[in-house]
C-alpha cells in the first residue's frame, strides 16, 4: 500500500467505525446489493468447481501411481533375501512363484489403466480446470472494482456527514461559510465518482451472470460425464481381470482366510512376536519381581543388623536375683562400695575376650558371659553376566540402553531369553529383553 493510499484509510476509518454502529448518513443501493449477492455466489462456486475438479485429478492420479507402487512392495515380500548375494549357487527358493506373478500382471494391469485414462484426465484438466483458472481471475479483477466503489461510497458518506455538520450551524462565520462550500464541493466530486463506478458495475454484472449461466453449468454437466467414463473404464478393466492367483467368483473374506491357512499360529510360536505381544506385561513383571527382591534384601539386612545388635549387648541381671546380701554380710569393710566403673581398654587381658573392652558387674556365684564374636559372613555368589549381542535402545522409562559388545550383570532373569531381564550396566539398573544378549559362561 502507497502512503496516499494509507492515508485514505486512516480518514476513512472514522466513517468505517460509523458503518458498525449504524451512525451518520449511509448510501444504499439495492440494485446493487443483489447484484453483489449474486457475485458473491459465482465466486464459491467456481473456487468449488475448480478445487473440486483438481482435486479429483489428482487423486486418480495418485491412486493409479499408488497401485504400481503397490503391487512392486508386495513384489518385494514374495521375494525374501536368502543365501550369499555374492554367490548365486546359495540362494534358496524360498518365495512365491505365483504371488510374484500375480503382481507383475496386476502392474502391467494398472499401468495400462494410467495409459487409457491418461486422454480422460487431460481432458479434466483443459476442459475444467484451466476454464475454471481463468474466470477466477477474471472475478479477482472485478472484486478489486467492487472494492473501490465501496471505498467511494465511504468518502461520499464521509463528505456528507461533514457538510451536513457545517450546514446545522446556527451561528456562521466567514471561516464557516467557506468550510460549507468546499465541503459541497467535495460532496459533488465523490458523488459522480461513486455514480460511476456504481452505474458501471450494475450495468456490467449481469453480463457476467448471463456468460456464468452459459459457461459454469456446463462445466459441472462435463465434469460429471467425465467422471462417470473414467468409472466406467475402471469397473469395466477390473471385472476383466484374468489373473488366475486372485479369486473374484467368491467372497473375498473367505478367500484370504483360505491364501492365510495358519499362518498366524506360525507367526505366534515365534519368539519375537511373543516379545513384541507381551513387551508391556514381562516389563511389568520383571519391575515387580526386581523391587520384591529389593524388599526382602532389606529386610533380611535389618534382621541381620538386629541380632547382631543383640549378641553385642551384655546379658541384664534384675536386682534381688543375685546373693548379694550374703556377699554383703561377709565382708569385713561395712563401708558400702560403688561397683567399679567399666573401662575401655584397646588390649584383651590373657585368656579373656572382652566385647570392645568392656568389663560389667558380675554377680558371685553367677555363670560368667561367654561373648560372641559376629557371624561369618554367607559365600559370595558369583556374578552372572551376559554379552550385548545387539543395540538397545530405551522404550519406556525404566529400560536399560547398551550396545552391541558391552558386559551387562545380570540381577535377575527368566529360565528362557524371551522375557525380560532385570541388570546392571555403568551403575544404571533397568530391564531390557533377554533375546538381546548371551549368557557368559563363569
């Protein structure tokens, strides 16, 4: 936008905010508001007719491409990699003869249907959409028309409203009088201006709805006759097919049970489908399985800790169980005496063991304490380990990363590779799947 033209919007907005409002003086032409109604439509129908016929064009298109390469994927599975690429005499006939047959001649079947609907499509796309094209630019050119007779109708409103304000003085001055007079002249100028533009457009509308009546509504007979030949064509080729591998005389459910047999218990009993099938309950059973036997670490820890702790205390004698008293009675000092105070000493006395030097009141006549010393500890278990035979890369929280080659301690593990197994790797514990390593033998 020029700033000329800036600046007309910014005096225009004014009269804009008015329009909203319903405020001030406002021209109406309904000959022209019907006009622009009717505009309107023939504009969305023509975008529809064009976007819809290009639409269609390009699906077909796309279809018949989709089915070449279609038909060379399926070709691909029949043939499975087998043997040494370098030594042909290796390869074992594993495919499918007739399946590879079968999508070879489908192929050749679609590709001489790109061929036979190439005339028909062309004929979409010159008939159709390029008419199509061409009346929407014609339609953009008189929508930049309509847009300036709009804009000539606000300064006409803007300029009446202005002289209608000079006019409704009471009191005038010579500034007044010559404000009122340039104001009827700019209200006489945009009146022929929007008398032009309006006159020129309610005249040459109905032009464009005559030609639209003669041009659109053939173009939609012509689209629906082209579509119905390219259907036409279609079903006709199809029921034609005369590849002896596909089977159209029956139902279609009951043939692809028949192709399949029990290729899906084959599928089951292998390993790596189980492991793709229950990937979220083993992970599940190996993280409890993992934390239970954490549990019972600890517990059996605190339990070890507890009798340790007991075997380390000195045995307590409740008063009045021992003979103190004729103990007391016998002796020649009847000075009462505070027992000795235990001390700690680093070095055990000759043919006594004390418990951290630790030396406790003991009664006459009581049997002495024999301290015990702490329980051997268990045999270390030797540390299972298993070699990374693949990369592994984390599916969920909780999963173990490694790499093809690394050392992985095993902290827990099913009798057969198709669980999951709980280990430790670079101080991370997590699961991961068992069919990815390889036992090490200790």
């Amino acid at each position: 936008m020029s700033f000329k033209g800036f600046s007309k919007s910014i005096k225009r907005a004014p009269t804009t905010i008015r329009y909203k409002f319903k405020m001030g003086t406002q021209t109406v032409d309904p000959v022209y508001l019907d006009a622009e109604r009717r505009f309107k439509e023939l504009e969305t129908e023509t975008k529809k007719l064009s976007e819809e016929s290009n639409r269609y064009f390009t699906a077909v298109n796309g279809m018949l491409d989709h089915q070449i390469e279609f038909s060379k994927g399926i070709e691909e599975i029949y043939k499975p990699i087998s043997g040494k690429v370098s030594d042909p005499n290796s390869l074992i006939p594993e495919g499918n003869p007739q399946g590879i047959e079968a999508s070879e001649a489908y192929r050749a079947v679609v590709a001489e249907l790109k061929a036979t609907l190439a005339p028909d499509l062309e004929l979409i796309e010159t008939r159709i959409i390029e008419p199509a094209q061409d009346l929407l630019k014609i339609i953009e050119s008189v929508k930049k028309m309509a847009l300036k007779r709009n804009h000539k109708q606000l300064d006409l409103d803007r300029h009446n409203n202005t002289l209608k304000k000079y006019e409704s003085k009471k009191e005038e001055t010579a500034k007044d009088i010559e404000r009122l007079s340039k104001a009827q002249t700019n209200v006489t100028i945009a009146q022929e201006e929007y008398d032009y533009y309006n006159n020129l457009l309610k005249s040459e509308l109905p032009f464009l709805f005559q030609y639209q009546a003669e041009f659109i509504q053939p173009l939609f007979v012509s689209f629906y006759y082209m579509q119905l030949s390219i259907f036409y064509t279609l079903y006709n080729r199809m029921e034609e097919l005369k590849i002896p591998y596909f089977d159209l005389s029956g139902d279609i459910l009951e043939s692809f049970n028949a192709k399949r047999g029990n290729i899906h218990e084959q599928a089951e009993a292998l390993g790596i489908t189980h492991f793709k099938i229950g990937h979220a309950k083993a992970k599940l059973e190996a993280t409890k399985r993992r934390y239970a036997k954490k549990e019972e670490e600890a517990a059996s820890e605190t339990a070890a800790n507890s009798n340790v702790n007991n075997q380390a205390l000195p045995p307590y004698t409740p008063p009045g169980t021992t003979p103190i008293g004729s103990s007391y009675a016998n002796t020649t000092n009847s000075v009462y005496s505070n027992p000795a105070v235990s001390t700690y000493s680093p070095v055990s006395s000759a043919g006594n063991s004390n418990l951290g030097g630790y030396t406790g009141y003991v009664a006459p006549g009581a049997a002495p304490v024999m301290p015990t010393g702490n329980p051997a500890a268990p045999p270390v278990a030797p540390v299972e380990t298993c070699t990374a035979l693949y990369d592994f890369v984390p599916q969920a929280q909780g999963d173990l990363a490694f790499s093809a080659g690394q050392v992985i301690e095993v902290v827990q593990r099913t009798p057969d590779s198709n669980g999951w197994w709980t280990g430790r790797l670079n101080g991370a514990t997590g699961v991961f799947p068992g069919n990815y390593v390889q036992l090490n033998k200790n």
